[in-house]
C-alpha cells in the first residue's frame, strides 16, 4: 500500500516537475473555445482557447505548493503548540486550549476574505497557503498534545525533570524525538488537507488571482458552464488530480500508521 | 487419569508473505488431576503461543502445524472456532491472563463482564440468576464484593482487578486453568495475596489443574510439582521442581538458574536475558540445536545434529551431551 | 469547595474557558472586518450612487452612515464637524453598539439585502441546511462506524476491498464529488434534479407533494456528502478498531469464550468514544461546511447565504453567520467534553480520583 | 450508545434505500405538475432576481425593490410611456406621448387606466410621484427635478373622450434636457397617489419610515399581473383578469400564462442547465456557447452570429490624471494593442459585431451616428505594429524579458513606468475573460499592464472614488432614448468634476477626464453634450455626435472592449412558442417585463 502511494505521489510531482519539459507549457491562446480533446492538446481547450494540458500541468504545480506551504506551516505552529501545552498542562494548556478553539471557531474563508481585502493586488497563492496554514494547524496540535501528554507520565521524562533540565530542552530532546513519526504522518495529512482547502477556497471563488490552481479551473469551468454542456473535460481531468494526490497521500499515511503503531501491523 | 494430555504439538504463524514462524515445535506432557505445572522461559520463547494452542483457540495467522491436546480425553483439535468458543473456553481450559488492568474491559463493569460470560456459555439463564452466582463466586475472595463487581476496572487497586479477573476465569469451574504470568507487573505483597487466592480455589476445588507459565523461576518452585523450561518453542528440559531447580541438566536451564538463583528481591525484574546473544530465527528452519549459538558447552557437531528428547536423570532434555 | 463534585466542577471549569473563548471570539469577529480600511457605506453607495448629482449622493450616502451606526449621532442629528463633514464613530462605540444589539438578538441589517434583517435571513436559511446536513452527517457517521469496525473485525477480503474503497472515497473533494453528480446524473441522464430545494411549481406547505418534492431534490446534495463523510469515518473507525483489537480486554474476551457480537460491541464501544468526538465537531462545522454543497445545488441554505454575503462584502450578514458557527462550534466542543466525561469511565473516573481532566 | 453489531446495518441501508425510492416515486409526481403552479398555466423567467426579495415598495431604491417592482419593469407599476428599443418609437401605457419639443414633452393620460382597487389613474397619481422629488432628497425622482420644472394639466377632449394631457415643463435654468425628460417618462412608474398620501400621512411625512415599507400584501397596481407570493427561492405573480389594458390595448385579450415564476438561482450556471432542461423559458443571463443548446430548443434573437442585438458597451475607463495615463498617445496606444476579435470570441462567446473604433455604436439605432470615415481617419483599432509605434514616438521604451514576455517599461524621461493595473470584479467571468484578454493584448504590445481582479466589495467604491489605474465599467447599460449621448455623458462630462482623493466621489466620468480650468480643458465636449439634447434637426444631431465621437477618439479617455446586448435575452420553445426574434420582430429583445417588450405574454402559444 504504501508503495502504491509513494508511486502516485512521485508521480504526480513527477509530473509538475518533469510536465513542463515534455510538454511546451503556454498560457497562450491556442485554439477554439472549449475545442473538444484530440490531436496535440490531447485534453482539449478552456473557456478562453488555452491547452488544458499546461493549464493542468500548473494548477498542479500550484497545488501542491500551496499544500506543502499549508502543510509546513501548519505542522510547525500545531507541533509545538501541541507538545507545549500537553507537557505543561494546567492553565497554561487551557490557555492554549482557547487559542485553539478559537482559530476552529473563525472559519479560514471569512479570515481570508477580510485579509486578501486589504492587499490592493488581490489574493495571491502564497497568501491563501499561508492563511490556510494558519487556520488549519487546530486539529493538529489537537492530536500532538494528547500524544505529549501521555509522554510526560514516562519516566525518562520524570527524571529528566528532576534532573532539572529545563522545559526547552526535555520537550526537544526527550519528547519531539518520540513523537517525530507521528508529527510526520500529522505532516502528510496537513498537506493534503491544504489541497482540499485551496481547491475549496478557489470554488467558492475566493481563489489565487496570480496563477491558475486546480482549484481555480474547476471554479472557471463551473463559472462558463461547462457542466451544462457536457465540456467533461474541462472538470474530469482537474478533479482526477486532485483526488489522486490526497488518495496518495491518504496512502502513505495509513502505511506509516500500519508501520509506527504495530497494533495496526498483523 | 490424565486430564490433560498434549502430543507432539507444533503451531506456526502464517506470514503476511506466506511464511510459516514455527513458534511452537514438538511439545509434549500429560498432567494428572490436582497438578500443577510450571512452564519458564525467557519472553518470547514461545510460551504465550502455546497457550493459545493448549486451548485449542487458532485465530489466524496462528495454525497448528501437527500434534493433538486432548483435555479429559477428547481433542481440541479440527474443531470449529464456534465449538471451541463455547463448549471449551471457560468451562474446559481457561485462561488468566497477566496485566490484569488490560485485561478488563475499561468501559464495562466487573460484574457486567462477568456476566458476559455466563451468559456466553449459559443458554438462556436470566440476570438475576447471574449476579446470585457471582456474589457468591467472588465472596470468596475476601473483598468487599459489591463495590468490586459495581465498579469500572480502573475505580479498582490493581490487587482487586487481579483477582476478579481470577474469579471471572473460573467462573464456570474450568477442568484445567492456565495462568499467564499472573503475578508479573504486581507488587511483592499483592503477588503473595494473588498466589494464595489462586491455591485457596484449588482448595475449594473450583479447579483441580493447573499449567503457571512464568519468568520467575523463584516463584515457581513454590507453586508448581512440576516445571518445563522452554526455549525457542521447544521444551528443553521437563522434570520434577526439584530436579529442575536443584539439578538442571540442559545448558540453558544452568544458565538461567545461573541467573535466578542468586536472585534477591531487589534484582528480581532482571530477566534470564543475561545470557550472552539472542534466540534464533524461527523463520527458518534449525536443523542444529536451537541453543548452540549460546550454548557454554557447545560443539561442532550440535549446529547440526538435531537434538531429540531423552531421559537423563529421570528427566527429559533436549540435549545430547547432558547427563 | 466543589472538592465533593469533581464531575460538577469539571463541568464549571470547562464552561468558563468556552464562555471565554466565546467572547474573545466575538470581539475577533467584531474586529477583523473593520480591519480592511474600505467602508461598506462605499458598497452600497456604488449601486446607489450611479447617476445621481454628488450633493444627491452625498446626502443619501450620510442616511446610511447613519443608518449603520458608522457615524456619531445625537438626538437623531448627525454630528457633524466645522466643514459639516459627519464625525466617524470610534471602533470602540461601534463595538458598543454591536454588543448591545447582539444581546438582544439583533444581528444588524444586512447591506446587500438591506432593509433585511440579518437574523430574519438566518431564520429563513437555517432550517434548509440543518435539515440537508444534520441527517447526512448521522447516517455518514453512524455507517461509516459500523462498516469501519467490521472491516477492522473481520479484515480479511472485505477489508482488502473495503478498506482501499473507503480510502478512495474519503480524498474525494466532496464539491468535486457533487460536481460529478450533477454532471451525470442530471445531465447526462436527467434522473435528478440538479438545483433548489423543491420543485418550482410548489410553495413550502405541510402537502405530501411539497415533501416529496423535497425528498427528490435532497437525493443528489444527500449523497454528494454521505458518501465522502461515511468513508472517512470508516477509516478512522476502522484504525480506531484495529487498534483496539490488539488490546488485552479483547483477547482476554476471546479466551473467555465471548459471543462474537459481544466482543465487536466491546470493540464498537470503545473505539466509538474518541469517534464521538469527530460527530460533534462536523456537527459544529454543519453551518461551514454547507457552503459549497449549497452552492453547487444552489441549495436554499444559510451557506449559500454566506456566499452571497462574501461575494459582496455583506460585512453585517458575514458577521452573524460567524457568530452562529462560532455559538454552534463550541457548543460542540462543549458537548464532547462532556460527554466523553460521562461516557468514558476512564476520564469519570479520572475526575473522581481528582487528576482533573 | 450501545451497538448491536450487524442488526444495526441492516437497518441503515434498509432506510437509506427507502430515501431513494421515495424520491423517484416523488419524481413521477411532481411531472404531473397538478399540484401547484400548473406547467400549462406558468411561465418561469428568471436572471434579474439574485438575493433574497426584500421589499415591493415602488418607493424604495430601485436596486433595492425586488422583481418585478424594481428597476424599470413594468408588470405591477406602469410607466406613463415605453420605449421600443428596436424602432425608436414610443409606445402608450398608461399614457400616449403626444409631442417632444424643447419647452415641453406632451403625454395624454389613458382614461381606461384603472388601479386594481377601481380607482383610475390620475394626474394627481403622475404628479404625485414626481413632486416626490421635490418634497423629499430620498425619493427616485429627486433627480427629476433638475430636468422638469413642472407638470401642467389641462382637461381635453379627443375624439369624444375627457382625457388629462399632462405637458412636462423642460426646466430651463436647471439642465435644460428633454432628452432626459423621455428617458424619465419610460422610466419612472406611477404609482397611487392615494395609497401613498395615506401612507405617508401614517408615518407623519417620514419618507424614509415608507420606504422601508415592504408594501407585499395585495398591493394596489395598476399592471397586467400582480404579487401572489415570494420566497427566497421564487417570486410568483398572477395575471389580474380585470386589467384594464386588457380591453384598451389589447382588444380584450388577456396574458396568456396566469401565472409568471421568477426562480432565484444562487449560481450563473444553473440559468443554461434549467433553460436545457425546461425548467425555465427564459432568461436574461449570460449564457456562453448558446449555439450548443439549439437541439434543446433554446435560442435567441438571432440565428447565428452575433446573436444578440447590440446595447450596451463594457469599457475600461482610465484614470487621465495619472501619470502615464494622462498621456494620450499612451491610450490610443492602449486602444491599439487590444485584440477585439478575440474578446469577442472567447469573452462573450461571438455575442458581438465587429468593434469601430468610438462610443457610439455602428449597429442598431444608434448606426445613423456613426460615421465610418472619422474612424478610419481619427480612431485606432487593433494594431500592434501601430500600438508599438504609436508608443515609440511618444517616447516610451519596452524591454522584454528572454523568453519574449515583457520585463517592464520607461517614459521618455527614462523613467521606469509603474506597472499599471486594471481593476475588476473578481468571478465575473465573462469581465474576467475581457480583463485578461486585454492584458495580454498590452503586454505584448509592451505596455506594463497587470491584471486587479478584487472583490466587488472592493470595486463598487473605487468607482466613484477615481482610485484606479483602469477599471471594468459599463456605462448607461440600458437602451434608453437618450442613447448614445447618455454614454458620452457618463464617460466625458465635467460638469460635477472633482480631483481623486479624499471623500471626493464622482458618479460620471469617474476617469477625471477634461479637468476644467487646465490648459488641456476642451470645452467643446462638455458644451457639444449640452448642445445634443436641444437638437431636433436630425442633420445638426448627426454633426454635433460625430464632432463628439472625434473628440473621444483623439482622446480616447476610456478603450471600449466589445459590443453587448443591454439585456441577454435567451428562451426555450419547450413549453412555451412564438417569442419574438429576427424573423418575427414584433416586440424587442427583452424578457416580458420591460419596455415594450411586454406585450411578448400576449402572444404566446402553448408548445404542443
């Protein structure tokens, strides 16, 4: 299984990667309107005559930086938020209990929409990643601190604090090494949870203004009613992607789990 | 009369890969009414699988490869699961597990899960019936039984999840009981009151025989007539308490006396692992001696000649050169 | 002095950061639109305005400021400075008045719907999301469980199918997955229809037509949703029960012979509890999570509402829908908390031997 | 919380199966379309409606009111005259225009016009709608009184009948614009005077109190249909079987559908679907690639190419008192460098004729402005090779990157050029597509031009503000008779010019454009838009514009993109037959609630 997710996702870098080479990449107008797949642009032509084949090849690219972007940020902050306020518990970790929930109770688009409002050029992929990531870190420290709050009862850990190392120092060297492969497998989810995002952040059309994502192709073949005339190609391929990215990721991270928590192992 | 009687038994893992883990390999012994035998060895000898085949319980991947257990006659094996489920567990063998607190569900009462039991193998008997029977089990076991059996496992000390999971076990008077290091993860005290509970139901006879697997040969010598030491899924040596204790014959039961007999309470956790190096492989097949790689007293020739059961001294091992 | 009760001064405790939180979260709410230096006065002004003399548009302009409580007002008179220009409210009045009209349930007048009441249009959309959401979310999880607890039980083939299916369907964006749907099954074979509520030709009335209607239309939005959320509540079922698997309660409940329903109870039981908690929060979420669903089947719900919202800057309109999530969410949370507590012997427990939560 | 395993599932799949069948069986039902709002008896129109209806008050701001009360449709309240968007011509309702002149516009009231409570429609009624400006700034006619100084009624007798002529004062000292006059006349609807009166009597005089009146309970109209109920999903109303124009302009007939559905879509792609399916029978919405949906039997006025007539004209206008935007030659540049054809294509699916170079449109009724020599001579039209020339001699440098793509620009100072930025709403696609188009078009020509795609919440106040480089805009939308000059006016006047910055706002010619009292000020244009309303000698009227349109060419203070119908006008034959199109021109191309084209209802037929 695991093999099978590592291959689709290297795959599909692969392809963000490696596309542009075999594929000459242009925004250019190249054809008719909507002009059906066939031939050079073998999955046909948008709204405004430009190859799906590019348009694809950069909305993934632009997905996946926002994931990985969302996914980075998202881990660090939830990590040692997480760990910080399990270790401590007590008012500290109510405290940061309340941090949390109120970043879960703000919903991310109405952040973004009063955030990208006062930018003059408009929403652009690195913001949307980044306030993403800053939304969506909850969850994350949510599960981290549950784990370093069992941690902390462990004795090497008791006696590290006897011993009098300071907090600093027994959560970086005692507890983060403990936790690494599920901070890893919190990672992987994050990024995918990222692509869901900007994919949903762009429908309701609150998408990237500087780029296309996959997100955003699928909005504009809602927009210029695509559905409606049966132009399948113009959401199949993009939604395909998306979903086979998270499939991969999913993939991976239940392998991990199956390999990190040999109960699941058998 | 032998009331349990284990022939030749081999069990085996089935690997994800189709590889067979031969866990258990060739155990044999009979055991009369009343006894109680010991079974030691390090962990991951192979005890707790063999546990499972003495009770005739295969959940994959655990299979058996060859060999038959036959409780008061009749054999446990080519049964079906649901057979098995409710005609052997509990009322034929059953089974004290170690880490009493795992062992009860966290989420469910003591008496509720005891009643799960009866239940399980009653058909048709009703609650009230139930709990009269279980009041009067567990009064047994000088604690305040109502507040025991109206509690969740963690409300209890861990003497008291001890000894209902004792009292859950033999709830249906099981023929032979088999305990799994019971006493492993208590406190010394706790461990002398569990070993006496444990002798006052065979007194009462709610069970006659009994098999105490364990790592702690200090206690066995107090408990069992006689001990089996086990390595590497074999037995490598079976005898009388004292035999084994005072007069081993197989280089690994020495070893492990080496390490246990000295032992004072203080250095009572240090496992038999102080002998140098590791068991084998089990995945692949030893045609040698299982014990030559660690073996003090090895020669050339035990890496390759397979090793057969013998009587020496009144005994059996698994060792051509001991005498 | 609540040493007696532990389950009751838990209980207190939690309430107070929740109460807390709700409050910082209000004031966020309050805050953050007021933060893009745009003045929505402007928004409206820009439909209003075309067309009409500046002095015209001025005065019309200066109703609404007043109107909005954007401007200082005394005895119904704009407060104006020596050029006559209207004085802005500080942030901080602005704030006042907001909370006073919050406290007695006014959300403010929406701008794009304006005269409209924001509460009113909440009212009226509510109603339509709970209903596509709560049963949705239920079946999804309450399936989802069970088929996930089985496949954990059982393994085995229907694990080996179940297990990389569910998988599958649970990375499914689900507005993608709608998308497919009211592709192929209102396009391409128009069995479904692929928008609103209820047939055009009804008006909402307690007819079997009416509800029938309903049910009709509910089809497509329903399974966009359930599908998606049942898988991923199997994975994390399923994970869960696996995990309990390799417990020793479970074992032990083999050797002792357990019936088999006995011991996926046992198993159901316990790897429900921290499921629970997943129920609430996408309970909390419904109001969020709606949004695209509702747009996609232009479905007749409050998400809808806050996209219409969105798209116009309806700061007013956004501003109450965010309260409403945010009540909702927490009251969530708030739930679990407490349920876990009195579910969970371990944490009821917990609290009686006063380690707290 | 306790789960009995297996038994459970059983259930679950049981009732979720029992969901299903229930719907297909609802299907079968509903096709019936007995219950309700009869298919037969219905006609579903829909694209003007978005949000939730939130008030029928005649009175409230028209953007506000809901269909069909706000804007100018005329199925409950009636204007006095409609304007025939097709001919030119006038048509009566509620009154009959008798003559335009430059002291006065002369209407007859129609003494058959009854409100549905019985009363008829008065004089009293008109001037009471009109003094409404005077007596309150809130009211829509407060902009009525800078054009009519007065409303004379005088009893008069034609052919047998007493009828009230009402004369339309021009007022002289204020705008001086019978033009406007017509525009008002088609525009505003009456509405009763004595249902109002009392109003506002109740809310002693508070104008604004009434205006949030929502005036939805069996309101007093004087149209064809009236308000039977609304929700957020749909506004019905009803044909009123006593209308009296039934007998006085239809020769007794009635509307044929009793009932008209307006469905509120959420989202612009569900108008094509719903047309596709039957489900509406027309709509006003943008709807690319209508060619495609022919086998559907949803069409529109013209069989092919441009399909649409042609009203409206999208235009970036440009902020002239920016630096290099206030340079013209950079903006005939601009003009020069955008590729219409391809925004005609791919922006508005082929929805428009070939651009010419100006404001006034070459096709429609506006064609016998236009003049083809001056846009060969003066106007510039896509050219690349010209638009980097026209840059060169300015003096403005280009430099591109490696690949081709612009790096960035400098003016003949050598100064770098700031990247310019064209201001549009976000998720208006076919403003989007116009956006991007022109864009590209620019940057090729070297021009360093980026997309400002914000949300409309952040475009609605730039507008008037001026605090853009270029913006989306679309001035005087709607085919009035005051077109084209009505489009000069919004893009050229300075008669309300005020600088950028601080809460100055302009609501025309937001570019800034013609700053009076600079030396670049040309007074022609703001006295040419004065001199066109008074002229009725067509030859003078023909000069006066083309003068006009060179001034906008040579100056080019905004870059028209495409040419737009004023309203999309697309309908299905599923249901309903006989919507007027190029073959049977009997009524322009609006949906029946506007204008002229009302007259669409009394002539449908039931498709068999």
């Amino acid at each position: 299984m695991f093999v099978i997710g590592i291959a689709l996702f290297f795959g599909t870098i692969l392809i963000a990667l490696v596309g542009p080479v075999i594929f000459t990449i242009t925004m250019e107008r190249v054809g008719p309107q909507y002009a059906p797949p066939g031939g050079r642009y073998f999955l046909g032509l948008n709204d405004l005559g430009q190859d799906y084949i590019s348009l694809l090849i950069r909305g993934l690219q632009s997905s996946l930086y926002v994931g990985f972007l969302a996914g980075i940020i998202a881990t660090t902050l939830g990590t040692l938020i997480g760990i910080y306020g399990g270790f401590k518990g007590g008012w500290v970790d109510d405290f940061l209990n309340m941090v949390t929930n109120l970043f879960i109770v703000i919903p991310s688009f109405v952040i973004l929409i009063l955030i990208s409002s006062s930018f003059k050029e408009g929403r652009s992929l690195t913001l949307i990643g980044i306030i993403i990531g800053m939304t969506a870190w909850t969850w994350s420290a949510r599960s981290v601190r549950a784990q370093s709050s069992a941690l902390k009862s462990k004795d090497h850990i008791a006696l590290a604090k006897m011993n009098g190392a300071n907090t600093l120092k027994v959560l970086l060297v005692h507890i983060l090494p403990y936790l690494f492969s599920y901070v890893f497998m919190v990672f992987i989810l994050q990024v995918a949870s990222g692509i869901l995002s900007e994919a949903a952040i762009s429908m309701i059309g609150l998408g990237p203004l500087d780029t296309v994502s996959l997100g955003t192709i699928l909005n504009q073949a809602k927009n210029t009613g695509a559905l409606g005339d049966g132009v399948w190609w113009a959401f199949i391929p993009a939604s395909v992607i998306i979903t086979v990215i998270v499939f991969a990721l999913y993939l991976i991270n239940t392998s991990m789990e199956g390999v990190f928590n040999p109960r699941l192992r058998k | 009369m032998a009331i349990f009687e284990v022939d030749h038994l081999s069990l085996h893992y089935l690997t994800r890969f189709g590889q067979k883990i031969h866990a258990v390999t060739d155990v044999s012994f009979t055991m009369e009414k009343g006894k109680i035998l010991g079974i030691a060895g390090e962990s991951g000898c192979g005890k707790s699988t063999l546990v499972n085949g003495l009770m005739g319980l295969f959940i994959p991947p655990l299979y058996p490869t060859s060999g038959d257990v036959r409780v008061a006659g009749e054999s446990l094996m080519n049964r079906s699961p649901k057979d098995i489920r409710e005609n052997v567990l509990s009322r034929k063998v059953s089974m004290i597990p170690q880490g009493a607190f795992n062992a009860l569900n966290p989420t469910r009462k003591v008496k509720d899960i005891a009643a799960d039991v009866m239940s399980a193998h009653m058909k048709g008997i009703d609650k009230s019936h139930i709990y009269d029977r279980l009041r009067e089990r567990f009064d047994l076991f000088g604690m305040d039984t109502n507040k025991v059996l109206n509690s969740y496992p963690i409300q209890l000390t861990a003497g008291e999840r001890q000894r209902s999971v004792i009292g859950i076990s033999t709830l249906l008077n099981p023929q032979m009981v088999i305990a799994d290091e019971p006493t492993s993860a208590l406190d010394v005290t706790t461990q002398k009151v569990v070993i006496k509970l444990i002798f006052d139901l065979l007194e009462k006879g709610i069970f006659s025989t009994m098999i105490f697997i364990t790592h702690e040969l200090p206690l066995l010598r107090h408990v069992a007539h006689d001990i089996a030491i086990m390595y590497a899924g074999e037995f490598v040596e079976v005898g009388t308490t004292e035999q084994i204790v005072f007069d081993p014959r197989h280089p690994y039961t020495k070893a492990l006396m080496g390490a246990m007999l000295s032992a004072e309470p203080g250095q009572r956790q240090r496992k038999p692992t102080a002998i140098e190096g590791a068991p084998p492989n089990l995945a692949n097949a030893i045609q040698g001696c299982r014990f030559a790689d660690r073996c003090p007293a090895a020669r050339a020739e035990c890496k390759v000649n397979k090793q057969e059961i013998r009587i020496v001294g009144e005994r059996q091992v698994r060792c051509d050169y001991a005498q | 002095m609540l040493k007696k009760y532990p389950t009751l001064r838990y209980i207190l405790q939690r309430a107070g950061w929740y109460f807390l939180t709700f409050i910082v979260a209000v004031a966020i709410n309050f805050l953050l639109p007021r933060l893009g230096n745009n003045n929505p006065v402007d928004i409206i002004m820009g439909k209003a305005g075309s067309g009409l003399s500046t002095e015209d548009a001025r005065q019309k302009e200066e109703k609404y400021l007043q109107e909005f409580g954007l401007v200082k007002v005394s005895n119904g008179a704009i407060v104006r400075d020596a050029e006559g220009k209207p004085i802005k409210a500080s942030k901080i009045e602005q704030f006042g008045n907001y909370l006073k009209m919050c406290s007695v349930g006014d959300l403010g007048t929406s701008f794009q719907k304006y005269p409209k009441k924001v509460i009113d249009v909440i009212k009226e959309a509510l109603p339509w999301t709970i209903a596509l959401q709560l049963p949705t979310i239920l079946f999804g999880w309450i399936i989802g469980n069970i088929l996930g607890a089985l496949a954990a039980y059982r393994r085995g083939v229907f694990d080996k199918i179940f297990f990389p299916g569910a998988l599958l369907l649970s990375s499914f964006p689900f507005f993608v997955f709608g998308m497919l749907l009211v592709y192929y099954f209102s396009v391409v074979i128009p069995w479904f229809p692929s928008m609103g509520g209820y047939a055009n030709d009804l008006v909402p009335s307690f007819s079997f037509a009416f509800f029938q209607s309903v049910g009709y239309h509910y089809v497509l939005p329903f399974f966009s949703i359930f599908l998606i959320l049942a898988g991923g509540q199997a994975i994390g079922m399923r994970s869960m029960g696996i995990y309990e698997l390799g417990t020793d309660y479970i074992k032990y409940a083999k050797w002792l012979g357990l019936k088999e329903n006995k011991v996926l109870a046992y198993l159901f039981r316990n790897a429900m509890l921290p499921q629970l908690t997943g129920l609430a929060l996408s309970l909390g979420n419904m109001v969020g999570g709606a949004l695209i669903t509702e747009m996609i089947f232009s479905y007749p719900g409050l998400g809808m509402a806050i996209l219409t919202a969105i798209q116009n800057n309806d700061y007013p309109m956004i501003q109450g829908c965010t309260l409403l999530i945010t009540i909702c969410v927490l009251i969530a949370n708030f739930t679990v908390d407490i349920m876990i507590g009195f579910f969970d012997p371990r944490v009821k427990a917990g609290l009686q031997i006063g380690k707290g939560k | 919380m306790k789960m009995k395993g297996l038994s459970q599932i059983k259930y679950l799949l049981v009732s979720a199966l029992l969901l299903g069948l229930i719907s297909c069986q609802a299907k079968k039902e509903t096709e019936t379309g007995e219950v309700g709002f009869p298919r037969s008896k219905t006609l579903y129109l829909a694209g003007s409606q978005w949000g939730d209806p939130n008030t029928f008050n005649p009175l409230a701001e028209s953007w506000q009111a809901a269909w069909p009360v706000g804007d100018r449709f005329n199925l409950m309240y009636e204007p006095l005259i409609t304007y025939n968007s097709l001919d030119g011509k006038f048509e009566p309702l509620l009154g009959t225009l008798i003559s335009k002149g430059n002291d006065s516009i002369v209407v007859d009231i129609n003494p058959e016009a009854k409100w549905s409570d019985g009363n008829p429609v008065t004089s009293a009624d008109v001037k009471f709608v009109f003094e409404l400006g005077r007596r309150f700034k809130g009211a829509a006619t407060a902009y009525a009184v800078e054009f009519i100084s007065g409303i004379n009624v005088a009893n008069v007798d034609v052919n047998g009948a007493k009828v009230e002529r009402l004369s339309f004062m021009v007022n002289k000292k204020g705008r001086n614009n019978p033009l406007v006059i017509l525009d008002l006349l088609q525009a505003i609807r009456i509405v009763p005077a004595h249902v109002f009166e009392k109003l506002l009597a109740d809310n002693n005089n508070d104008f604004g109190a009434v205006q949030k009146l929502k005036i939805d309970a069996n309101p007093v109209v004087s149209g064809p249909y009236n308000l039977e109920n609304y929700s957020n999903e749909k506004i019905v109303i009803k044909r009123r079987d006593d209308y009296w124009g039934n007998k006085s302009l239809y020769a007794g007939k009635m509307p044929v559908p009793q009932f008209i559905i307006h469905p509120i879509f959420k989202s612009n792609d569900h108008f094509a679907i719903a047309l596709q399916q039957g489900g509406l029978d027309a709509s006003q919405t943008f709807i690319p690639r209508i060619w495609m949906k022919k086998k559907d039997k949803v069409n529109t006025w013209f069989e092919s190419s441009p399909y649409f007539t042609s009203g409206a004209l999208p235009l970036l206008l440009i902020n002239t008192t920016k630096a290099p935007l206030n340079d013209k030659n950079f903006r005939r540049a601009m003009a020069a460098a955008i590729n219409y054809a391809d925004i005609k294509e791919l922006a508005v699916s082929g929805y428009s004729p070939d651009m010419q170079p100006g404001l006034i449109m070459a096709v429609g009724l506006e064609g016998k402005y236009f003049n083809a020599e001056d846009a060969k001579a003066v106007g510039v039209s896509y050219n690349p090779e010209n638009a980097k020339k026209i840059l060169a001699d300015a003096g403005y440098k280009s430099v591109f990157k490696s690949d081709g793509s612009l790096d960035y620009m400098t003016d003949k100072a050598g100064n770098r050029v700031p990247t310019l930025s064209i201001t549009s709403p976000a998720g208006w696609s076919d403003w989007e597509a116009m956006v991007r188009l022109a864009v590209k078009g620019m940057r090729d020509a070297g021009i360093d031009i980026r997309e400002g795609f914000v949300d409309a919440g952040l475009y609605w106040p730039a507008l008037p503000s001026g605090n853009f480089d270029l913006i989306m805009h679309k001035p005087a939308a709607s085919v009035t008779p005051s077109l084209p000059w009505s489009r000069f006016e919004a893009i050229m006047s300075s008669r309300n010019w005020a600088p950028v910055g601080g809460d100055n706002k302009m609501n025309e010619n937001q570019g800034r454009y013609n700053q009076p009292g600079t030396k670049g000020y040309n007074p022609a244009v703001d006295s040419l838009l004065k001199l066109i309303p008074t002229l009725s000698d067509e030859g003078k009227l023909v000069q006066a514009y083309r003068e006009l349109n060179k001034i906008f060419m040579q100056d080019q203070p905004a870059l028209p993109l495409c040419y737009l119908p004023e309203q999309f006008y697309e309908y299905s034959s599923k249901n309903w037959e006989n919507w007027p199109n190029e073959k049977a021109p009997y009524a322009p191309p609006l949906l029946p609630w506007v204008g002229a084209s009302t007259k669409i209802l009394w002539n449908l037929k039931l498709a068999k």
